[in-house]
C-alpha cells in the first residue's frame, strides 16, 4: 500500500476527515479527479457518518489499486 493512501486511512480511523482530504490530495491520479471532487464536495457540505466514512475508506483502497496497476 502506498504510505500516503495508509496515511490517509489512519487518519479517517481517527475521526480525521479533514487529514484525510489532505493526503489523498497529494496522491490523487487525474482519471479519479471527478469522483474525489465530489466526495469532497460532500465533506464540506457537512456528511460525517459511518457509510461515509466506509466510502472513503474504499476509494482510498480503489486509488491506491490503480497506482499499482499503473
């Protein structure tokens, strides 16, 4: 797993949104550009519950697959 995606996941488990948009940021590839806009959209407009969090969760995995896929 990348560090920065671990990084970003640690942060989610603490509660850490906002930590969690600011690694994720730094490792974001273009073709995943629009999916993570709107779920960061979703961050600012206030959503901070478990299913969130999960889907937050299973993108960062689903990013970091496509960084070793190439």
């Amino acid at each position: 797993m990348h560090p920065l995606i671990q990084k970003a996941i640690n942060q989610l488990r603490s509660n850490n949104y906002r930590g969690y948009f600011e690694e994720m940021d730094m490792i974001i590839p273009s073709s995943m550009s629009t999916n993570y806009q709107e779920l960061k959209g979703f961050f600012v407009a206030g959503i901070k519950n478990e299913e969130f969090k999960e889907t937050l969760n299973m993108f960062a995995l689903e990013v970091d697959g496509k960084l070793y896929k190439g």
